[in-house]
C-alpha cells in the first residue's frame, strides 16, 4: 500500500509485474482522523491509477461543491471525513482548528472525484490550485500529462503571477536517466522537452498550457522537487 505520495499509472504496472503475488494499491489518511480512510478493494490484487481506494469501515465522507452543497458522484469537490476517532482539534491554534474541524467534519482541502463504485480519487490540494483567468486549473492533472512524455521522470507544476491571466502554470521536469541531461543543451534546442507541451495542448484548453519549463538535471525526492519548485518561482537557480 502506497500513501503520501500517488503512485504513476507506469510504476504500478512495473511493481504488479515485479511482484506478480502481491497486492499493490494506494491509501489515504490523515493524522488528524488517527486512521487511514480509504485502501484499496479487497477484491483487487491491482489498484485502478489514480485511485486512492474505497473507504474503511467506520469512515463517513463527503464531497462539497465550493457553493457550500454536497456534490454526486464524479463531481470534484473538497472532501469532508469523520470517524470516531478523528482529533478535536490542535493543540493551541484556534485558527488552524477553526478552519480545519468544522460541523463535527475534517475538512480535509483536498479536491476529489468519488465514483459510483465509491472509489476516492484525489484531484489536488484546493490551495494549489492555479487560478488562470478565472478558471481553477489542477496542477496534478498537467503533470500526469506531462509525465507521459518518454523523456520525463518527474515533474512539478506551480502557479506564477501574470498581469493578464491572474497565474500561470510553471513546469519544472526531472529527465529520465537515458534523456539528455545537459542542461546547457536543453537551454539550446529547448523544443526536445517542450514536446511535452503539445500533448498537454492537445489535452486542456489552451489556457492551462504551461507558461515556460524548467529542466532539473538529476532525480530527485518528490518532497525536494516540490521544494525546488517553491524556489523556482521566486528565481530558479540550476
């Protein structure tokens, strides 16, 4: 079972065909319900990309519209956990407790999709979402496009100011091990990774297309390319 981070739709292949006996699936918690909430169906030995499971026993969810009502099924939606033994709070901040334990519900500040089958689908975090013109934009779902491009191993999507659109979405990509990674190239004949933009064109409307790249030379933990990122927007250093 994998948590903190999604697992890629290309890894849980390889893992199911690495560990051809084993059950491989995602899961989703939080410390503040002192569980986990959902894991992956008991009837799968292989969980769907992009699911985070259904949820546990004992685990009632729901997912609310940003009007304030409750969403159906396939709607995108912050999701609002409770459990018997979820926290009353954090210790000293009112503010954070406020805004998080509200109506005996966890606001969790997650958007998510759940389906029919009540599978939980995370779409991102609500206060990462890029707002470009108007229209929210997942920094999640340009990276899972951009992902599909041979070449990338990883990448991090932020937002960037823009006078005429509010944000921008700003990409920073982590080149497989068998791409060119001479940075210096890259800069050059930059259209070998913007490739990559294409299929993320061809995908979203054109107003969620990457504003520019920047190409991190060598593999790195998700926590230090998301925390590369934090620095790339205020001036990326390579």
């Amino acid at each position: 079972i994998c948590g903190a981070a999604p697992l890629g739709a290309e890894l849980i292949e390889k893992l199911a065909r690495i560990l051809p006996n084993s059950v491989i699936g995602q899961g989703y918690g939080m410390t503040e319900l002192a569980t986990g909430a959902t894991s992956i169906p008991l009837d799968r030995r292989v969980g769907e990309p992009g699911s985070a499971g259904v949820l546990l026993p004992g685990i009632v969810a729901r997912v609310v519209r940003q009007d304030g009502t409750v969403a159906g099924f396939n709607e995108l939606g912050e999701l609002h956990l409770k459990t018997p033994s979820m926290s009353l709070g954090y210790l000293n901040d009112p503010t954070a407790t406020a805004e998080t334990f509200r109506d005996g519900w966890v606001h969790t500040g997650d958007e998510v999709i759940i389906n029919e089958r009540k599978e939980v689908f995370v779409v991102d975090r609500i206060k990462e979402l890029i707002k470009v013109r108007g229209l929210q934009v997942a920094p999640s779902e340009l990276e899972s496009h951009l992902l599909d491009h041979p070449d990338v191993a990883d990448v991090c999507v932020v937002g960037i100011p823009d006078d005429f659109s509010g944000e921008l979405p700003f990409a920073f990509i982590v080149l497989n091990d068998g791409a060119r990674v001479d940075i210096e190239a890259h800069k050059r004949n930059p259209y070998a990774i913007k490739e990559a933009m294409m299929a993320v064109r061809l995908y979203v409307f054109p107003f969620r297309v990457c504003a520019e790249f920047v190409v991190v030379a060598r593999r790195r933990a998700q926590s230090e390319v998301q925390a590369t990122c934090r620095r790339g927007v205020c001036g990326y250093d390579s």
